[in-house]
C-alpha cells in the first residue's frame, strides 16, 4: 500500500475520520494515490483480498425513497431482490431500486466511488455482508476514490448499526 503521508485530507475524509474518532476506534484515514473506486482497484492499491473491501452500495425504496446502504464484500453482488426481504418491515413491502449518482450524493454528501459506510447526511438502514464477518480487517472507502479506512468487521456492525446478512 502506497500511503501519502499524512498529508492534507479532503473533507470528505475528514468527516469519516471524525465519524471513527468518535467511536473511540483506531481507524484512520489513509489517502492512496492509487484509485480505490473499484472494489478490484482498491484491493490491489491495498494489498488485500477483493472479499476484505468492503463497498458501500446506495439504494432506496422507490415510493418513499428511504436510503439503504448495503455493505457488500467486495466478491460479492447484492440480490436486489432479495432485499426486501432481509430488511423485513422496516420497508413496509416497498419495492427498492438502487439509487441514481444524485440521490447517493444528496443522502449521503459523497460521490459514488468513494461513499463510505459512516457519516451520511441521512442515517441509512444498513444490511451488512455476513461473508465480511469473515475477515480479520476489512477496508471501507472514506469519502473520495483515493481514501481509505481498515476496521474490524464487528466494529463496522456497530459503528453503521447494521444488520448483518447473507446479501448473495
């Protein structure tokens, strides 16, 4: 992993660490110069397993328009189908529809590419991968395609107040 230094963070990533500080975790922020927009190019930028990147997927019901964040392994696609499902009442039998690049940065103030799974503009329901329970360390983007973040796979249960679930 090719780190820059401790260099000047975009605020983006600012706002993530701040998220991680008040949990009391050890997680920083690392900025890469290499992309991290992708699952594949994260993990090669990192030195880690696909499986260990953690993305963050916006969706939303489409007649309320709730967000949902899904936390998928990076391996990992989500069964839009099946989602209903695992997020049982809280939707109320809505049909949810993954979200267009304006709504993700309106609910969440970041871009598609680097939207991490903390610090929203609107707390999200959240269904966690059970397949990143798997891992030691899992990496999560932090705001922007070239910031970071590791963290334990139950501390991101809790910081995101997930659910975790099979997603595949």
């Amino acid at each position: 992993m090719t780190a820059v230094g401790n260099g000047p963070r975009t605020t983006a990533a600012e706002r993530v660490q701040a998220v991680l500080d008040r949990y009391d975790l050890s997680a920083q922020v690392v900025t890469l110069s290499a992309s991290t927009r992708t699952a594949a190019e994260a993990a090669a930028a990192i030195g880690c397993e696909v499986g260990q990147i953690a993305k963050s997927l916006i969706f939303r019901t489409r007649d309320s328009a709730m967000p949902i964040l899904v936390v998928a392994s990076g391996l990992n696609r989500v069964n839009e189908r099946a989602l209903p499902a695992r997020l049982g009442n809280r939707v109320a039998g809505e049909r949810i529809v993954r979200a267009d690049a304006l709504y993700v940065r309106e609910v969440t103030g970041f871009a598609i590419g680097g939207v991490p799974p903390v610090g929203h503009r609107i707390a999200p329901l959240t269904v966690i991968d059970a397949d990143l329970m798997g891992y030691r360390t899992v990496w999560a983007a932090a705001g922007t395609p070239h910031a970071v973040f590791s963290i334990r796979p139950d501390d991101l249960v809790r910081i995101c107040a997930g659910r975790v679930e099979t997603i595949t």
